[in-house]
C-alpha cells in the first residue's frame, strides 16, 4: 500500500521544482536581474509545460 502512495505523489516533485523555479524568476524579476529570471522561467516551462503563469510570462517578457 505504502509504494502505491509513494508512486503517486512522486510524480509532483517536477511540479514542485517548476513552482520553485518559478518563483526565482519572480524575484530576480523584482531584483532587475532579467537574464536571471529568463533562466529560470525557461527551467520551469521545461519541467512542467502546463505552468501557465511561466507561459505568460515567457510570452509577456521574453519574446
């Protein structure tokens, strides 16, 4: 029962890590380091395509 749980919620840990990644790239935003946060924001889309608000931004700030 236990490795059905663990096989479950380990797939959450790219979702987790895009959200982080995220989250980085906001606050670089807010620091003025753009380049930084372009970084991040593309290792997030590469983790998790369906990270709408790293869409957005990809698209808003980094055309």
């Amino acid at each position: 029962m236990v490795r059905k749980i663990d096989g479950f919620f380990g797939s959450f840990g790219c979702v987790n890590r895009a959200h982080c990644y995220y989250l980085m790239a906001l606050g670089n935003i807010g620091l003025g380091n753009r380049e930084k946060a372009a970084g991040f924001i593309e290792e997030a889309v590469s983790l998790e395509p369906s990270h709408m608000m790293c869409r957005i931004f990809k698209k808003t700030f980094y055309k």
